[in-house]
C-alpha cells in the first residue's frame, strides 16, 4: 500500500539529533501485494543479468546486514518481506526494485571495509524502497527501454517483410536490462540524496557507525577514477558509483549530514568483517569467463576470443557485450552461446528472434563458411533504426556436435562485420592447459608485521600493473600512504586455486 501521508518529516529515534538535521523518513508501511508481484517477476532475470547468486558464506552476511538494517525503516514483516542477495560480479554495484529485492555484487562488497559500510549501502537501497522512488522512476523506465544510443527499439526496422521489430542498442533483453540497470535504477539527485540519508539513519538506528557511509563512498569515487585509468571506461556493464550522482562530490555530503544527523566515530570491529571475505572470488568468475586486457577467455567452453581495439567487453551471465570505448568505431556486438541441435542454421535464426522479441525472418539465407577449423553460418540483414541504416549480422560457431556460439553484430549500413570481423575471426578453441591455466583471483586477508608497507604488500597483489593503487583502493587507504601500523589487518587480491572446469 502507499503511505498514508507520503513521506513524513519526523525527528530520528537517536538522542542529540539538531532538529534542523531532521531527515524525512518514511512512516509505518507494508509492501503492496502488487509490488511484491513485480520484484518476483524480475527478480530472476536482474540476478542472472549480474551473474546470478553468489554461492559463498559471504552471501549470509549480506542477508544478516540487510535485515538488520531492513527492521529500522518501518516497513512490516521485514524478515518476509525482504530479499537481500550477493550476486556473481565483480562490478561494484547495488540496487533495488519494487517488492522489497535489494542486491549487492561482490565486487561492491570487496571494496567495503567494515560491517558498518555494508550497512550503510544496504540502508540505502533500502531507503529508495520505503520512499517508493521507483513510483517517480516508472515513466522514466518506459523511457529508457525505448530509446539508447542506437535506439533500444528499431520501430519499423526493414528486416526482408518487417518481421523483425526490436534490436536493442545493448543487443537484446540483456542489454535491455543492463540499460534499465544502469540508467533507470539511476535515481534523481534528490532522491539518492534522499536514499544517502535514511541509509545513515537506519544505519545508526541498527547500532552502525553512521559516518561509514562517507567510507565506502569515498572508496567508490577512487575505484571510478582507477579504473577509468585502468580500461579507459571500456568495462561498460554500470557500477554503483557511475549510475548514482557524482561520487567525489557524494563523499562530502556525506560526511557533513552523518554529523548533522547526530553520527559519531565508533569502534567498528573491522577484523572479523575482512576476515569474512577471506576466499571470496575478485573480479571475474572463471566459471563465468575472464576478461583480461583485450581477450575474453571461458574456460568451461574452451574458448576464446579477442575485441579489436576501440572495444571494450562486459561480462554478463548469459552474454558477453562489445561496445565502442572510443567514438571512432560505431559497432556492437553479443556473444551467445549453449546446445543446439546440430543445424547451425537454426542457432543463426534464433539469434535473429532472440534480437527481434521472437520474431522471425522470412527466407533468411546463411552463407557456409569456417572460423579457425570450426563449421560455421552467417546472415546479414537490413535495419532501419531511428532513422539509421543498420547491418545486422549473426555469425554462429559450432564447437563440438552438440555446443555453438554466435556472435550478434550491429554496424552501418554496408559495413557487414566491418571493423568487428577481427572480433569474430579471433574466435578459437583452448587446450586443456590452457583452460586449467585460468585461475580465479580471491581475497586474502593478512595482518600487517614489522616492516611491511603499501608497498612490500602491494608487491603480492595478483596484478601486472597499478598494483599499489589497487591495494590502496582496497584497503580504502589515502592516495600516496606509505605505511601500515603493525597489526592493522589489510585485504590483498591473489591467485586461487585452478578453476574447475
């Protein structure tokens, strides 16, 4: 149901709060019968579009957090009506949708160094349900779907007799959902500052360090600047930071209004928490495929294949994106894959309707040809989107009688694979050395001995390059620190075991 009176401004249950930083918070209230339809039938494909849940005991910690954090927020039977999940991905990410679903990826949480932070961004989130932002967002929403950089519908696309309807700018639902991810569960200003507040509020109501929140803020603004440094923004899957107002200027605010609100720096027992990420997957799961630099490498498949510069990947649970990371190349592509039934044919026409919301094309003919020793198919068809010209082209790989791969390109109009046939070319199978040589990053936690530093430490990191601004960005440690007290415990990213593939 709605609030009786829409958001009621009310003093916080905290002693010494000044009346002038009284914040509004939403009264006593229950999820909607209606909304908790909604997040049911969303959930599946929002968790599988970030990698789906994550399977480690961190993941309890999340759900323990959220609820405790949850009960302060006056929204009722808070044990069944919410749902906190950590998902598989290593961008720093979280979000809520309508029915009480609230999720964190591990990549968030490893950025996070206390329980308190956790709290923090889960109140938050949190906050967007009990003041029902997405109510305000829904036009929006409809938006969004709508219209993209390529358009995420091709109204009155020309595909042989107009069968073909919609070709997302993200190439498919996937791309659609990343987009209402990224761009939709992006908020007002007002209403992040508004989700900013009450996640302090409830924060501290559950017996958190409120100033925690300027923290983990912080450490996303420093995470944003490394790894535009690091990819040159070509991991295009949104994070937390990069679809919420400006990070750097949120620290601030953030660390005014905790002490406004009555916060106050408390003992936060981080030990226990690190130590509870010990063993957690950094980055990318090899179950899910890697991306290191340029190439794209799955493991269970025994595949690979390298983007052409200009191009960046984002690694999502059931496709890899290639979009441009520079504005001199103009291609998108998807990457697919599963059973088929032997007809190449077949996986190149569900390619088609998967890209078309299930329409088809009539007398689409495919082109025989090889990819690196595999049997393969290929069609190109005409597309005609928010007044551009568009080649739309499937290429499918067979690896095995019973496994094939596609690639969905988009390009100009007489491009054909244009300056992405590199992408699809480089297409290749890997050896079973190969594949067992893909090995997870995990964290490690240590304690910190006489005469370690940020930089005998930073030295262990699993990492080629930056590995001291990795370790500083990690440990939320101010740019340019040299030393660590003897005993502080500190987070380190290494090299686990051989994926099991």
């Amino acid at each position: 149901m709605r609030l009786r009176d829409g958001l009621v401004a009310a003093a916080l249950l905290m002693g010494g709060v000044p009346a002038a930083a009284q914040v509004a918070v939403p009264g006593p209230q229950a999820i909607s019968a209606a909304d908790r339809e909604t997040g049911a039938k969303a959930d599946p494909s929002m968790s599988a579009e970030y990698g789906g849940a994550y399977a480690g005991p961190q993941s309890a910690l999340v759900r323990q957090v959220g609820l405790k954090v949850a009960r302060q927020s006056g929204i009722s039977g808070t044990d069944q009506a919410f749902s906190f999940k950590l998902l598989n991905s290593g961008v720093p990410n979280a979000f809520a949708i309508p029915g009480g679903y609230v999720y964190a990826t591990r990549g968030l949480v490893a950025l996070m160094n206390s329980e308190a932070e956790l709290a923090f961004v889960l109140g938050h989130e949190t906050g967007h349900i009990a003041a029902r932002h997405a109510d305000a967002r829904q036009k929006v929403t409809q938006r969004n779907v709508l219209i993209g950089t390529l358009g995420q519908t091709l109204l009155g696309a020309i595909l042989g007799n107009g069968a073909i309807g919609q070709v997302g700018g993200q190439l498919g639902q996937a791309g659609i959902q990343r987009l209402v991810v990224g761009n939709v569960m992006s908020h007002s200003r007002a209403d992040e500052f508004q989700a900013d507040d009450l996640g302090v509020v409830y924060a501290m109501r559950a017996g958190y360090d409120g100033t925690a929140s300027a923290d983990i803020l912080s450490s996303l603004a420093a995470q944003t600047a490394l790894d535009a440094r690091l990819t040159g923004n070509t991991r295009t899957t949104p994070g937390w930071a990069m679809s919420h107002p400006d990070p750097a200027a949120r620290v601030t605010r953030a660390r005014q209004r905790a002490g406004q609100l009555g916060a106050r720096p408390m003992a936060r027992n981080p030990d226990a928490f690190l130590l509870s990420l010990k063993g957690m997957i950094y980055g990318d799961d090899p179950q899910q495929g890697v991306i290191e630099g340029q190439e794209f490498r799955y493991p269970p498949g025994r595949l690979r294949f390298t983007a052409p510069a200009g191009y960046g990947m984002s690694n999502g649970s059931d496709a890899v994106t290639i979009t441009a990371s520079r504005s001199s190349v103009a291609g998108q592509a998807r990457f697919t894959g599963g059973s088929f039934d032997g007809n190449l044919d077949t996986v190149v026409a569900k390619a088609f309707a998967a890209l078309s919301n299930g329409g088809t094309v009539p007398g689409l003919a495919t082109t025989r040809t090889t990819i690196n020793g595999m049997e393969a198919r290929s069609a190109t068809v005409g597309a005609n989107a928010n007044g551009q010209a568009l080649d739309v082209t499937v290429v499918a790989i067979a690896t095995s009688p019973t496994v094939a791969y596609a690639f969905s390109v988009l390009q100009p109009r007489g491009a054909g694979l244009g300056d992405l046939a590199p992408l699809v070319s480089s297409f290749r199978g890997m050896s079973d050395a190969e594949a067992a040589a893909v090995r997870p990053r995990v964290i490690d936690v240590i304690t910190a001995s006489r005469g370690d530093t940020v930089a005998s430490l930073a030295a262990r990191m699993a990492f080629t390059d930056l590995k001291t601004e990795r370790f500083l960005v990690l440990n939320g440690l101010p740019a340019g620190s040299t030393t660590l007290p003897v005993g502080r415990k500190v987070k380190l990213v290494v090299w686990g075991g051989a994926a099991k593939n």
